[in-house]
C-alpha cells in the first residue's frame, strides 16, 4: 500500500483546466510547471495534480520523459492506488464483458477507457496478455497481474512488452510469463462461427485482434456463396469469417508466412480448408498481380496496418489508404463489394473516409457506402479521447 502524501506537480498558469476537470484523461509536459524537483520524481509515480491556483485536480501517473506527462487515475485525491483498487477496476471490467459475451475471449482492458491508462489486457480463456504500455503500469505490475488474477480466476498471465506506445515511454520491450505456463501452442477463438489460432507468444501483439469482430460479422453476411477476397488477413480475419457465413471460396493474403499458417489451421479446425486458399506477398504487389491475372471477386477487404500511427505521419498515411482503394476497386465485380478499414489513430473517420473515395474514383468506380463498422464494445470508447476511436471500417458497393 502507498502512503497517501503524494509528490506535487502543478499545471501552469495558461493550461486547459477546463478540459481535465471535465475529463480529459492526459496533462502534455507543455502544460506542466517543470522545475528541478518535479525533474527528480520518478518515472511512473503517481503524483497529486493542481491546477495553478494550487487547487488539487486529481492522483495521475506521471513521466517526465515521456510528451503524455500525466494520465489521470483518480480523481478523489484521498484515494489509495493499490491492489484493491486495480481489482475494483478489473472487476467492473469483466462484468461488462459478462454481460457482453457467453465466452470468456475479448479485450478486458481497454487502456483510458476502462480506468487503467496505458494498459491492454486481452483475455483468451484461462489465459490472459497484459500490455503495460505506460510507466506507471510497468511499476505496479506485480499488484496489477495479482489483481487480475483476483477479478478473472485466470490461471496465466503473460506480459507482453512488445510495441510503439511503450518506446515513448521510455520502456524496454521485457516480454515473460507471469503467472502459471505460457501455452505451447496457438489457443483457438471461435468468433462469428469462425475459429481463429491465437498465438499468444510469438504473435503480433496480444496474438489476436478481437476490435473487428462487429466488422467480421457485418462482412460475413455479404458473403454467403461469394467468392471472396481478404487482403492483409493476419491469422484469417475477413476469409474465415466468410467462410463461416457461407462464402464459395476465400482467399487469404499477407506477408507473413506464420500469420498465413495459423489461418490455415483455424479454416482446418472450422472444417472450411477445401474452400479456403492463402497467397503470401506484399499486399500492394499481390494486388497489383490479381489485376494483372484478370482475377475478379464479390467481396474485397482490406484491412491494413496503422499507415498513419501518429499526426507527423498522416499524410503519407492517408495517401497509403487511397492507394489501397485505387487497387483493390478493380478486383471487385460489377455489384459486387468492398471494405475498407483503418486502425490509425491519426486518420480520423473523415479523413479515411476521403482517402478511400477518392481511390475508388481513380480506379474509375463509384460506390454507395451502406456501412459504417468501429471497433467492439469490448474497445470502449472514451468520449473525450478521440485517440480511443481508432478503428473504422467502410463497405462500399460498387
């Protein structure tokens, strides 16, 4: 249990109080008064927050290296940031998770939004991966996976140091066992009547992506005797979905042999590897290569890569989604259709959405948009961080 005389770090005269009163969960190390005391706090603490008549504001995590200098935890100031009070967090997290699903595989954690800053927690069964991705996690990491191992029952938890967000944070990328034995092999999920191999070890991230589901679902009921195409798949996420929603025939593409393998082995255990094919390459050259082949499909989907992870990089980004669209347009039949997705914090749904029809237009198309996907609800989103609404997905028919 920590003492409840916290060091003190104040906002600076001009700084948005406004905005973190009303529940902007971040304090940027420009709008902090940083002097050679505050420069001593370490990374990780948890500090009280004033404003700069010295009222207090709130308990937040603090990082002096790191552009988010403060994330909140706590508005009550007398409160005490321990085990029981991560448990309290996991606990209201898992019951809407209950309510939200008859299985125990979804995003426990979804970081700001669920009360725990710069934390991800995917939960696969028994099994639990926690991305501690902000300072002040990776310090209470011990009472963290204690406490989620009290709120869930789970019997394994691996950390997963891997990723962007921790670098900014001035964190290694430590990745170990936990708590019990790491599984030896990928841990099947179904989802949407498809099952997916989760490798949660070696795979990228948590081993899974659970934000599409809606957006599988959405695109599966397109596909009953289509002849489809899924490009940037990773384990399968489009195809296989299809196939379990009645599709004649899928096609799995992505540069990752071991992504690839896993997906061959989920469309095996669903019973669907007769209609189901993978082609392994760079998305952008296997696109180009289909249209060369005269190769025409009902349904394309495109799910890529964050092009555009931060705002230096948007631009680029957005001209990457165009690209996208400008070469998978033309694989679609006459009628037929094609999803569009971005997982980009940056590119807001405007800026995607422009990008996307823009591509359409060059490849001499057009299209109704007759779907606008997000994330799950087990990505909840928190209003006042747009950050927290990253993933959207588009179907057009064209």
């Amino acid at each position: 249990m920590m003492s409840s005389s916290f060091p003190v770090v104040r906002l600076k005269p001009k700084a948005n109080t406004r905005a973190i009163r009303h529940g902007f969960p971040w304090v940027y190390d420009n709008e902090l008064v940083i002097d050679r005391r505050t420069k001593k706090i370490s990374a990780g603490s948890i500090v009280l927050l004033e404003d700069g008549e010295r009222r207090p504001i709130g308990l937040v995590a603090f990082n002096a290296g790191s552009r988010i200098a403060c994330r909140m935890l706590e508005r009550d100031v007398e409160a005490t940031i321990d085990r029981d009070w991560l448990t309290a967090k996991f606990v209201r997290a898992r019951e809407m998770r209950e309510r939200l699903f008859d299985a125990p595989f979804y995003r426990l954690i979804h970081a700001e939004a669920d009360g725990l800053p710069g934390v991800i927690v995917d939960r696969f069964g028994d099994v639990a991966v926690i991305q501690p991705n902000a300072a002040w996690s990776e310090v209470l990491l011990d009472e963290m996976v204690a406490a989620l191992v009290a709120a869930t029952g789970v019997t394994t938890v691996l950390k997963n140091g891997s990723g962007r967000a921790r670098g900014l944070e001035g964190l290694d990328e430590d990745s170990r066992v936990m708590v019990g034995t790491a599984p030896d092999a990928p841990v099947p999920v179904v989802m949407n009547g498809a099952t997916y191999m989760a490798d949660l070890t070696g795979g990228q991230k948590t081993g899974l992506f659970y934000d599409q589901r809606p957006n599988h679902g959405f695109a599966a009921g397109l596909c009953k005797d289509a002849k489809v195409l899924d490009v940037f798949s990773h384990v399968g996420g489009f195809s296989l979905a299809a196939l379990a929603g009645g599709a004649a025939e899928a096609m799995a593409v992505d540069g990752s042999a071991a992504a690839l393998a896993l997906a061959e082995e989920g469309a095996r255990q669903a019973g669907v590897s007769d209609r189901f094919s993978t082609r392994k390459g760079d998305a952008f050259d296997v696109l180009t290569a289909l249209a060369e082949e005269g190769a025409q499909f009902d349904v394309v989907i495109c799910d890529p890569p964050a092009f555009a992870p931060s705002k230096p990089a948007l631009e680029k980004g957005l001209r990457a989604y165009e690209r996208v669209a400008r070469l998978a347009a033309p694989l679609v039949k006459e009628g037929g259709y094609l999803g569009l997705c971005s997982c980009s914090h940056a590119a807001d749904l405007s800026k995607f959405r422009g990008a996307s029809v823009r591509g359409i237009g060059r490849a001499g198309r057009q299209g109704q948009l007759l779907h606008t996907g997000f994330a799950g609800p087990d990505h909840p989103l928190m209003p006042q961080l747009a950050e927290s609404g990253y993933l959207k997905s588009l179907f057009f028919r064209l």
